[in-house]
C-alpha cells in the first residue's frame, strides 16, 4: 500500500525502502531496549544513577544520529532531572510542529522493557529513519522524565514541565504522538481486555496497536490513521472518547491534552493485554520486536507523510 494522491514529499521507493529494512530496525529497537532494560534497568529518581545512565543514552544515540540535543533540566527530590528534546526543522512550514513524545523512567521495581523501553526504542528509531528525509513541517522529538507514579498526575511530570513551558512560549504544536508501552503482542484469542462496554466494539485478540484520543484529538487521530493505514497493513484500532476512563489519560499525551493542545497515545493497550504491567516480570524478553520493528517502520513513515501533507493538520 502506498500513499494516496496529496501526500507529497515520500516516494513508493521510500516506502519500500522503509518496509524492506525491518530487520535492521529490529535489531536497532532490541539493541535500545536491551540497553535500557537489562542493562540500565529500573531508572527514576530514587535510583539516580540509573536515571542518569538512560538520559545519556538517549542523549548520545540523538547526538551519533546528527542531531543537537537540548535539555530541559530541573530537580525533584534533590535529584536533577531532565526532558531531552531535538527537532528536525521542516522546510516551508517549520513554525507546525509534530511532536513524539516517550518517557524513558520506569515505575519503581521494574526494569521497565515495555514500560516504557519499547516507547523509547521506537523514539529513538523514527528519529534515525526521519534524520535523511526532507519534512515540510518541523518534527521534534522528546524523551520525558518522571511520567511514573508518584509524580503521574502532578506538576512534577517532566510533560507536565515540558507542556507549560511550550505553552508560555507559544509553541504551534499540531499534533503530539505519546509512545506507550509498545512491544507486546498476542495471537491467542481472548487475549485482549477492555474499559466496560469497548469489548463490543474492539476485537478480543491483542495483535494490534492502539491509537487513542481525546474528543478534541479526534480529526488529527484520524489523519494519523489515514497515514498509518496508507503506509502499512499492520493492524490498527482507534478510539476518540473521555479521558477519565481508566488507562486512556494514563501518559504523556494528557499533559498536552490538559494545555489544550491535540494529541494521542500510542500503544499496546498496557494492562487491558500485558501480565508484566509494572513489576519486575517487565524484561527485555517479553517483547515482540519483529512486530514492535514492523510497526516502528510504519509510523516513521506516517509521521512523514502528515509532515509532508498540504491540507491543515
């Protein structure tokens, strides 16, 4: 499948480019979380030093890709902490943005390989892939800090910070993309959980990844979903509905949401299908990453293609 007529900028070459490299991006994605997981390890503020580890990961896999890496620094708890943020300017609309977004801290006692090392890995990756293309409108990338519990749902979220600060500097953000716990998937059927009621709407088998909005989000989800589904036949479900249900605020997307700013989180759906959902079962080896690289490939190329697109995003 390729992109339909009015998405300029990305060839049917790139594409199959794209689509042909996902062992590389495989090996790419498992090398990061890996590196974050089995490695690093659980990584937050009451482990510093594990903290400070993945921030220079990120920070020195942005730098070996090309890019100039700007940290947004403050401190919690006595321990200096950091939001990581590059951008790749597009060429006629760089005042747009399109901004993904993972968090790279793990929630305490977990190693954190799908929550969120699968989120980070495909950061990581989209921003590699992205780096050789000419964008239209400005893509920035951004590795939060603190997302987990106890700092969830409070001023001291490094989105929370990031999104305030974007907000007072009037930052024209169109679309923020929340990676979340990304990696793992299931053929078996029943294998899939949902919120009361979504069972009767959504498929029972967890083979797929999840797009998920708020009511205002909803015309921008379903451009993504229009890309994505131009690009790839991996299998896509997607939901605009109310924030207060549980798990569909749960990331960095509310932050934006909060600040009136359209965004939508991507993921495996965490709880409703993952038994490994934070605690210290959460390793490296859990993951799908032939599926995770598949997927990967086809949002880097549908973010280029909403970079790229004419009509108002």
């Amino acid at each position: 499948m390729y992109p339909e007529p009015g998405y300029p900028g990305i060839s049917e070459t790139a594409v199959l480019q794209s689509m042909q490299s996902s062992k590389t991006t495989e090996e790419y994605i498992q090398n990061h979380v890996y590196r974050l997981a089995a490695e690093i390890g659980e990584r937050n503020v009451f482990r510093p030093e594990a903290l400070y580890a993945a921030e220079e990961y990120i920070k020195q896999t942005w730098q070996e890709q090309g890019y100039k890496v700007l940290p947004q620094e403050y401190t919690l708890q006595g321990v200096r902490s950091a939001n990581l943020e590059i951008s790749k300017t597009g060429t006629h609309m760089a005042d747009e943005i399109i901004l993904i977004g993972a968090h790279y801290d793990s929630v305490s006692g977990s190693p954190g390989a799908n929550d969120n090392g699968s989120g980070v890995a495909a950061l990581l990756e989209i921003s590699r892939q992205l780096e050789s293309i000419e964008l239209q409108r400005t893509v920035r990338f951004v590795a939060f800090v603190n997302e987990e519990p106890p700092f969830f749902f409070t001023r001291q979220q490094g989105s929370r910070i990031y999104v305030k600060a974007a907000r007072q500097r009037g930052d024209n953000i169109r679309l923020m993309l929340s990676l979340e716990t990304m990696g793992y998937f299931s053929d078996e059927p029943h294998s899939q959980r949902y919120p009361p009621l979504f069972n009767f709407f959504y498929p029972d088998t967890a083979n797929f990844i999840a797009f998920v909005a708020n009511f205002r989000s909803r015309k921008a989800m379903r451009r993504m979903v229009q890309a994505f589904r131009s690009i790839s036949d991996f299998p896509l479900e997607h939901v605009a509905t109310f924030s207060f249900i549980p798990g569909i605020g749960w990331s960095d997307h509310l932050s934006f949401w909060m600040h009136g700013y359209r965004a939508l989180m991507v993921t495996d759906t965490a709880f409703y299908r993952y038994p490994y959902y934070h605690t210290f079962q959460d390793t490296a080896e859990k993951l799908d990453y032939a599926r995770l690289a598949k997927l990967t490939n086809a949002l880097a190329m549908a973010i280029s293609v909403l970079a790229n697109q004419k009509r108002s995003l």
